[in-house]
C-alpha cells in the first residue's frame, strides 16, 4: 500500500474517531440527565430504566467500533496495516474501503465467522 492511500485512511480513521469520541461523551450526559429524572408512577421509571440500557448498549458499541479504529491506527503507525493478522496476506483496498478497521482478509473472515 503507498503511502498516498495509508494517508487517506489516517485521515479518515481519526476523523471516526474524534466523532464517536463525541458520540461516547453526548451519551454519557443522556445517561446522566437519564439518572436525574425520578418517574413520578412506575411506568415512568420503566421506561426512563429502558432508556438508560438503550444508551448503555449504544455506548458499549460505539466503544467497541472506537477500540477497533485505534487499533487500525495503531497498525498504521507500526507499518503493517492492509495486512491480515491471522494469515499475513494482503487485506484488498476495496475490502479496506468497506471497513478500514478490519483485522481479517475476506477469507480469514469468513473462516472466523463459521
């Protein structure tokens, strides 16, 4: 991969980030404001607790597709991004594209997924 597309994916990959950085902090507040506000009857709490694991399970992906960027970032800067981590071949530009933070070539990933 020369460097004209590394930079490309750089770029990208820290633009994501700061974004679901952002994501993570604005979620954090909803879960706070979420926490301060008391149902006045039970179907109100209900549905405020409802809430809160709605922005748990959102902030737990969004945390989970934010370590995976870093780590793509990570590669990036040690050289071996494009490259997969279970068989060392090339990962496609295409396949990259898709998915920037892939660890996997195509065939690698679907071995892992069956």
């Amino acid at each position: 991969m020369d460097q004209k597309q590394l930079k490309k994916f750089r770029g990208f990959l820290q633009r994501r980030a700061e974004e679901l950085r952002l994501s993570i902090s604005e979620t954090q507040q909803e879960g706070r404001i979420a926490q301060e506000v008391h149902g006045r009857d039970e179907g109100d709490r209900a549905s405020r607790s409802h809430e809160k694991e709605l922005l748990f399970q959102r902030n737990t992906q969004v945390r989970g597709l934010l370590k995976a960027i870093e780590s793509a970032l990570g590669r990036i800067a040690d050289g071996t991004f494009g490259e997969c981590i279970n068989c060392g071949k090339e990962i496609s530009v295409k396949r990259l594209e898709a998915l920037p933070w892939t660890r996997y070539c195509i065939t690698c990933q679907e071995l892992l997924e069956r």
